[in-house]
C-alpha cells in the first residue's frame, strides 16, 4: 500500500498516484489496480517506487509500458519514480480498460487502467 513517504499529502488535484511495490514474496504489488484517472478534469498517473534505494542512482526501478495501439496517454513507455503519464489522449469509458506490463528486475505484472469521462 501507499506510504506516506512515497505519496506525499495532498497530491495536486490532477495527480492519480500508483504505488509500484514488492511483496513479502518478491512479486510485484499495484496500488490501485486498476487506476482511474477522468478526462474531464486533465487527471495523469503519477507512479511511485516504493523501493527503499536511491532512485536517482539505481534508474530505472521500474518499467511501465502499454500497448503501442491501445494506450491511453500519448507515451506507451515510463520508467522512473515519479514518472508522469500526461492527460488522457483518448475518450472516457468506464468499460473499457487498458493492460500494461510493469517489470521490477526479471518480474512482471500485467494491471489495468482506464479513463472516465
């Protein structure tokens, strides 16, 4: 889950926060799964690592990559804590959601997301 130290309260109005984590076991946790961000207010994902390592030195931490035709931002790809999605690029659908692989090291998880109008 989000730690305090991670997200910062309050967040910019704007700004869905995903916490990227390990368990106990080593696999990879997303927090919230699946995000939601809503057009209508120009929301973006912000992701967080939760690693305890100096980000700067030990980039990337993570690897974020959608579809290349079945995104819902402009970019397809984001690897660093603190990585910003942009605003939506595509119609709200509280149907639809989009896949994305996340990949810590040689792990990967596969979470969703979407958009709302």
């Amino acid at each position: 889950m989000a730690t305090p130290s991670l997200v910062k309260a309050p967040l910019p109005r704007g700004i869905v926060a995903v916490v990227i984590e390990l368990d106990a076991n080593g696999n990879i946790v997303v927090e919230p799964d699946p995000f939601w961000v809503r057009k209508s207010a120009d929301q973006e994902v912000k992701w967080f690592c939760s690693g305890g390592h100096d980000h700067k030195a030990n980039k990337p931490c993570f690897t974020v990559d959608f579809d290349t035709k079945d995104k819902p931002f402009d970019e397809k790809h984001f690897e660093h804590h603190r990585a910003h999605s942009g605003c939506a690029t595509v119609e709200g659908d509280k149907n639809k959601k989009y896949k994305y692989t996340v990949k810590v090291g040689d792990k990967t998880l596969d979470p969703t997301g979407g958009v709302e109008p």
